[in-house]
C-alpha cells in the first residue's frame, strides 16, 4: 500500500524541475539520506526531517559518520 511521496521525494522531486536549487537525497525508504551534499563538494549531516545539524557542513573534507549524530 503506497501512501504517496515521502517528504525527501516530494522536495526532490520539485527540486529537480528548477534551475540552480538543491536536490537532496534520498534513503532506499524515501526518508533523507543522512548525509547530503551539493556539486561543489560541500556536505552537511541532516535530522530525520532533512535539517541540517549545525555545525557538520565539511568543505572538500571527509565527514562524520552522520548516522551516528
């Protein structure tokens, strides 16, 4: 029984229809992937609702296991 989109699905997918805005990523569930990053190479841990956690964007660096945030 599919419920429809999961939140992480929904903004995806607007996200992909516009130009230069952040499409984020999603888990094999559909929930945010903890961990998120952009083209160009920044990366950042996120909370269950796709929030970022301050404090863990990396610049071109290794980052923390987020799933353990």
């Amino acid at each position: 029984m599919n419920s429809g989109p999961t939140p992480c699905e929904s903004e995806r997918s607007a996200a992909s229809q516009a130009a230069n805005v952040f499409v984020a990523t999603c888990d094999a569930n559909g929930a945010y992937a903890p961990t998120q990053c952009q083209s160009d190479g920044q990366c950042w841990c996120v909370n269950s609702e796709g929030k970022e956690v301050f404090g863990t964007r990396q610049d071109g660096q290794p980052i923390k296991n987020c799933t353990t945030l």
